[in-house]
C-alpha cells in the first residue's frame, strides 16, 4: 500500500479544518456523490511526520454512478492541504455496475517538484493486468497475470461494503489490489459507533480490512470504515493505517446522496 503511504509525505501544511457539521439531507437524484472530510494524522510517528509534513487537511469522496447506456462507477478520494493549490494525493476506481469488481486502478500526487501516478487496467478476459507508472523523470509499462477471484481495490472495497452492509456474512477472505500487486486480507466487522452531526445522533456500522494471517505476501496497509445504518450508507469515517500512523477522515458535508438510488436499483 505504497500509494497510500506517500499521503503522508507528499502533501503540505495545512491549516484549520473545515468547519460546519455534516449536512444530512440528499440534494436532488443526479448520478453524483460527493462526501467532504476533514483529516488529520494520528497516532503512532505522526508527532515526527508533523515536523515535516502535514498533519491535516481536506478531502473529497466522490462518486459517479453509470447513466443510460454505461455500465460502470467511478471513484475518487482527493487529500490535500487546506489551500487546495500546494500539493494533492489522488485514489481512483473504476469498477463494474454492481461495485463487485475493479476495471481500473489510479493513484497519483504532487508535492513541490515531485509527482508520481500509476494506473492499472485489468483485463478480466486474458487474465492480465496492464500497469502504467510515471514520474516527471520516465516512465515504464509492464503488465502480471491476474489471479482467478476479481479484484478490488480499497475504492472499490468501501462501496462494496456500503453496498452490501447489512447482508453481508462476515468475516469473509477475498483480495486486495494496492500499488501493483494483490494481497490476501480479511473484511470482518468492527466496533459499532454513533455520530453525532447537527444535533442528530446517528448509529454506523464499522468494519475493517486486514491483512490475512498465513499468506504468501503480507499487505503492509488496514483500513477501517464506519458507515451509517440506515439506506443512505453515508462514510462518516474512513482509518487509513500505517505503522507510522493513521489518517482519518471525518465526515464534514454532503453534496449529493446518488447513492440512494443506484444501490436501489441494482437491487
């Protein structure tokens, strides 16, 4: 989970988080959702990390659900410092119309004079994955053999759970794509959490996705997701884990709830 892991070192400082509680109410059908957070780093070496790097900032969840005649979501989560200008990390998805599998992986940042960005491809038919890295210095192509189950990166991973949230019989093993290559990890539940935004107490459900024990290759990330309890499934926090620290995203704002409908209707 190398790409996550640059969060903490490519991004600048930041200053106070956003303000406002989260706003509950969907704003119209549309086929986008947008969540606003709020993150900060914590636990851990993140005391050091802030001597030189931030500790805090803003991001942005969004996805967009297929309209008449396409057949896929897309993901992104965008961190960056509070200026929105000085640097940025970037995790997208795109995965088939029931969020079951990924199609497509990218992640890249900036951060003063130096980028990086890596898309994968995955070709579910000749069983190849097609990687693409970049730097502002070269860049190099090369492609590995799928194995048999589909793939998910983290992106697509979060929707599965909000998809399948209450029906899905935990704990199950499945794999991870992170950073060109795939790992086996465990999706089990977790703590049970209430949030309380805008004077209303709200009950999530928590899981977590973590490394399988007795693998072949060890997946050097976690991430722990809480998601309301209700049809709306809204991320109120997202735990990227590290062995430097966590990076947590607290929900701040809602721009759109299309959630609401594409998980009716692939129902």
């Amino acid at each position: 989970m190398k790409g996550i892991r640059t969060l903490f070192a490519v991004l600048i400082a930041a200053v106070p988080a956003l303000a406002g509680a989260a706003d509950l109410n969907c704003h119209g059908p549309g086929n986008v959702e947008q969540f606003r957070y709020s993150w900060r780093m914590r636990g851990g070496l993140a005391w050091v990390a802030g001597l030189v790097f931030p500790t805090s900032g803003v991001g942005e969840l969004k996805t967009v659900f297929p309209q008449a005649g396409e057949h896929s979501i897309n993901s992104e989560l965008l961190i960056q410092p509070n200026d929105r200008r000085s640097g940025f990390y970037v995790y997208e998805s795109e995965m088939d119309e029931s969020g079951q599998k990924t199609l497509m992986t990218y992640h890249g940042y900036a951060w003063k004079n130096k980028s990086r960005k890596e898309r994968t491809i995955f070709d579910y038919i000749t069983r190849l994955a097609h990687i693409h890295k970049e730097t502002p210095e070269k860049q190099w192509d090369r492609t590995e053999n799928l194995p048999a189950d589909a793939l998910r990166d983290v992106l697509t991973a979060i929707y599965f759970l909000r998809q399948n949230a209450t029906t899905i019989q935990l704990p199950i093993t499945t794999r991870i794509y992170s950073d060109g290559r795939s790992y086996p990890v465990i999706i089990r539940s977790t703590d049970r959490r209430s949030f309380n935004i805008e004077g209303q107490t709200i009950n999530a459900l928590g899981f977590e996705i973590v490394d399988a024990p007795g693998g072949s290759r060890k997946w050097p990330g976690g991430i722990k997701v809480w998601v309301s309890d209700d049809q709306r499934r809204i991320p109120f926090r997202i735990d990227i884990d590290q062995s430097m620290g966590s990076l947590q995203l607290d929900l701040k704002s809602i721009d759109a709830c299309a959630f609401m409908q594409a998980s009716a209707e692939t129902r």
